[in-house]
C-alpha cells in the first residue's frame, strides 16, 4: 500500500475513492480500522471513520489508530480527508486531527485544501465558495450538526489549533508548482505548519499535488487528490489500477438522511415518480412509526424503487432539535436507518442508493461492511460500491448531502443495476 487515507466518514471516504480510482491507483475503501495486518493488494487505502461529529478526542485517538494501521502496510504518505465544506465546529474535528497526525508523522508541514471544483467547491483568498456564494451564504449555515458560519478558512481553522495557520494565494498557485513549493517552504519556515492553499481549477490541484509529492501529511476534499496518482505513475510505482465492476439484479431503494438544499431537491425528484415514506421526528421519537412499518412499506413498493426519508427544511430540523434534543434525535434517525437497511437486506434487497453522510455511516455499520470495492462514477464524488453483507452480495452509493445531480437516487439505483 503507497498512500493512506483517513476519512472523516463515509461518504467522504467513497468520494476520495472514487477519485483515486479514477486516477488511476488500485483503491479499497476499508470500513473502520481493519482488524487483520495481512497484505491488502492496493495501492490506496481509505479508512473511512465516523469522526466528523463526535468528541474532538475521540476523532482523535480513532484517527491515530487508523494511521498507525495505515504504517504497517507500508504507506509512504498519508491523507486526511475532510469535507470539502469543511464541516466542522469551532473546537474541531478538523484541526485537532490534523495536528495530531502532523505530530505522530513529524510532518513539518501539511496542506489545507477543502476544494472540488466539479461540485463548486472552490478557495480565494483563503476564503471558501460553494458556487458563486461564500460558504456562510450557501445554506452550511443551516446545518444540523455543523453549521458554517465563517467562510475563511484560515480563522475557522485557527480557532481549531495550536498554532498560527499559513496561506498560499491564489497568485502563486496559478504560477505551478514550482511557486508552490517555494511558498510552502516560506511557510514552514516561519513556523506555520498548517497551510491553507487556495485553487481554483482541476489544473490547481494537479500543481498542488506536483507539490506535496514528498509530503508525509496531507490534508483536504477528495479534490486534493487529483495529482497524487501522477506522483506513484512518475515513480513507475502503480499496477493495474481499478477493478471491475459488476451490477445486481435484485430490488433496490433510496434511504435519505441528510437536509441539505441538494437533498431536498433530489428527494422532490424523485417522489415524482416514486413512491416514499416520510420519518417524521413525531412519529419516530414517539415510537408509532417503527422499523416494521417501514419494511412493509417498502415491500409493497419494492418494484417501484421507493425511497424512505427523514429530510426535511432547516425550521422543521430546528423545531424537532428543540423540542427532542440535537443529540438524541440524531442518534435515534441513525439508529432506525441502520436497522431498517439490516431488514431490507435480509429481505431480499440488494441495490441502496443512500443520502447524507451520516446515514450512509450508520447504514454501513449496521450491515457489518468491511471494505468495499470501488466501481464506476455516477455523479461527480459519488461512486458505484460492492460488498458483501454477511454472506449476501449488496451494491451502495453513498452520497454526501450536497452531492449529486437532481435525479441522483434513480440515477445511482440504475448504475447499480446488472445490465
């Protein structure tokens, strides 16, 4: 294994996959730490935690554990992938973690870089856009666990950390990679370890990974690693690259979780022409609408791909974290996710196209997946998934919740469909 990567959940860890794979490398997606230290036959290996919104020491220890299982298969540079949102709180998890990898690798400096120009997620000026808005103006703002309230990246960060956080403007960056290097020394030299590093294009990120090619610590969205194959080609040391990739024929669903503007719009998409089944906090924190009643549901419409969902618009959130508690109300939707995807999978089901980055962890962790093999893209980020549940072949996309074009859920059940 040549990189290892550290991804802060689940469908942050698919999307960097993805774009490994597309790049060329030979990539697994493991699902939490892997318990064996046999030799894994991959040139990428993503571990994809569950960190982005739980304690900062917790996000914490799980990451170096991770790191020290990413050591002993002989990775030679390391990734922390985060979301290219940035999504975090004012205490963490992004910095704490990421300065405690600096310190376990000695890593005099790391990159900042949250960008993903395909899904207009862009840096200037240290400042982060989402299209042509500032993050706080996106609808982050809004975001049930991790609101984003400030679009500089730099004073988010700093507010994270230990030490001063550094920038490379955009100025440098469009003169390549050479100029970014030069400025990265510059930074390292003045005690600024952390360093945000603005981009624009895909052409920005290729020079950034010119860059960081001797790097022991990198960070940012799955953006970051677009120039990270080139770096293993030029040494003559990647393989075969992606895998195969092969559909089922069996029912397929949508689960959606995430309250994104993006998701919100997918969900009304898609209950145009197919049938769905709202969880509403009343009915699930009061316990009259139960996990058998959502398999029944699904069971009648299991041909028509329908989709269960408990997205809903940021003052129907609010009122349901008031009235329940943000935390309880959270783990309760996990919960009912993650069990119903266990029911839906004993019952025959084989495709789930799932929406939000902590539905797809608790749907994930519930089936007891422990890795899984990375098939073709179907939307930017997002790509096709196999693995085994138990004894039974399943095929997952999991997306992000900002992810995905307007028709994504029929879309992804289509891609993981045998021809």
């Amino acid at each position: 294994m040549l990189l290892g990567c550290i991804a802060d959940d689940f469908t942050g860890a698919s999307d960097l996959a993805n774009t490994l794979a597309k790049g060329g490398m030979a990539t697994t997606q493991f699902v939490g730490i892997p318990s064996d230290e046999a030799a894994i036959g991959c040139e990428a290996g993503v571990v994809a935690l569950k960190t982005r919104s739980i304690a900062p020491s917790a996000a914490v220890e799980q990451s170096l554990a991770a790191l020290h299982w990413l050591q002993r298969q002989g990775c030679t540079q390391i990734l922390f992938k985060y979301c290219s949102t940035f999504d975090s709180t004012p205490e963490g998890n992004i910095g704490p973690v990421a300065e405690a990898l600096a310190d376990a690798l000695g890593a005099e400096i790391a990159v900042v870089c949250p960008v993903f120009p395909e899904t207009g997620r862009t840096l200037y000026q240290g400042h982060l856009f989402i299209g042509d808005r500032l993050l706080d103006q996106s609808g982050m703002e809004h975001h049930p666990l991790n609101p984003m309230t400030d679009p500089d990246i730099r004073r988010w960060l700093r507010r994270q950390t230990r030490g001063e956080i550094g920038l490379v403007p955009y100025e440098i960056v469009r003169r390549g990679s050479a100029a970014i290097d030069a400025a990265l020394a510059q930074e390292s030299a003045s005690g600024r370890r952390l360093v945000v590093v603005d981009a624009i294009t895909p052409a920005d990120l290729r020079a950034i990974g010119a860059a960081i090619a001797g790097h022991r610590l990198v960070t940012g969205g799955s953006g970051i690693a677009v120039g990270i194959p080139d770096n293993f080609r030029k040494e003559a040391r990647l393989g075969a690259g992606r895998r195969s990739f092969s559909g089922l024929a069996g029912p397929g669903i949508a689960l959606s979780g995430s309250c994104s503007p993006a998701s919100r719009a997918q969900l009304a998409r898609h209950l145009e022409d197919h049938p769905g089944l709202a969880v509403e906090p009343t009915t699930l924190m009061g316990a009259t609408l139960t996990v058998a009643d959502a398999l029944h549901f699904v069971r009648s419409h299991q041909a028509a791909a329908p989709i269960v969902y408990s997205t809903a618009d940021p003052q129907t959130v609010a009122e349901a974290q008031a009235r329940y508690g943000r935390e309880a109300l959270a783990a309760r939707i996990e919960e009912f996710f993650g069990t119903l995807a266990v029911e839906l999978v004993a019952n025959g089901v084989e495709r789930l196209a799932i929406g939000g980055g902590e539905t797809s962890g608790a749907v994930v962790t519930a089936l007891g997946l422990r890795s899984l093999e990375i098939g073709p893209e179907i939307d930017p980020g997002i790509p096709a998934l196999a693995a085994k549940a138990g004894a039974r072949d399943i095929r997952l996309a999991l997306k992000s919740g900002n992810f995905g074009a307007p028709d994504f859920y029929a879309k992804a059940l289509r891609a993981l469909a045998a021809p």
